[in-house]
C-alpha cells in the first residue's frame, strides 16, 4: 500500500529538518537529499509500525502550507507487512542463542519488534540486530548487595 506524507522541510542550525503533517515526530538531514532519504526511512519504519501494532494506515492531510516558512516535500512509501524485513520467532530465537518461548517473552515485553500473522510469530531484523549488539549477559541481574559497615 502507498502510504502518502508531507513534511515541511526547512533548515534549522545548519541541518534541514523534515517534519511530517499529520503524524508525531520527524527527522533531518545534512542536505536537500539526505534529508528526502531519511523522510522516506522514517515513513517507511512508521507505516510498518502501524501495522505490526494491527492499525491501519492514516490517510494523511495533503496540500498543506509551509507552518515554519519552509518547503513543501512530498513522500511515499510502499508499505505492508511482507516489506518488512523480518524473520520467524524460531529463526530469531536461534539467533539470539534462546528459546522460542523466550523470543515470545521478549516480543511481549517490548524487547523485540515484531507481529504476530495469524498462528505465525515474526520478529524484525532491525530488533534482533539491536538486541545483538547489546549483547545482554546471561541470567538475572545481580542484587546489589549493601555496604558492611564497620563495627568499632
């Protein structure tokens, strides 16, 4: 599905800044170009997020005016849940070195970004990725224990 955005570009300390009509946040660039990639990425990643969340994508305000005295940037995206980059909770779960039940653990808790389609379990590489290069350490977190005091 095209998912269709304005952002009002315009520069603000040196970066040009992208802000989307319609939907929270924003990102910015080093110039013009970098600055449409990145308001493509950022569509893209949102509309994902909307779908995996089971939402459907927000028909968008189009033919909007500059607010900040910037320009108008038109961006779509294709967007569905078979574009994102995914793998099966059981794929993630050999990744990551845990049990499946423990990637479903992760998902519900929001350690991992993922939806569920049907009786099928997907977890995104993005997260899995994520989740590697934090590389948390095995087991329980350690009690911090108090400090002995001196008996005189």
């Amino acid at each position: 599905m095209l998912f269709l955005c304005e952002f009002e570009l315009r520069i603000e300390e040196g970066m040009y800044v992208a802000m989307p009509f319609g939907l929270e946040g924003g990102t910015c660039g080093i110039d013009p170009q970098d600055a449409a990639e990145m308001a493509y990425d950022w569509l893209r990643m949102t509309g994902e997020d909307l779908l995996m969340q089971g939402k459907e994508l927000p028909k968008l305000p189009l033919g909007n005016q500059p607010q900040e005295g910037g320009k108008i940037l038109l961006v779509g995206a294709d967007v569905s849940l078979d574009t994102i980059n995914k793998v099966t909770a059981s794929e993630a779960a050999e990744m990551l070195g845990v049990s499946r039940s423990r990637v479903s653990q992760m998902l519900k808790n929001n350690l991992l970004d993922g939806y569920r389609d049907g009786r099928d379990t997907y977890i995104t590489i993005d997260s899995v990725n994520a989740r590697l290069a934090e590389r948390p350490k095995a087991g329980r977190p350690k009690k911090k224990t108090k400090p002995e005091t001196a008996v005189a």
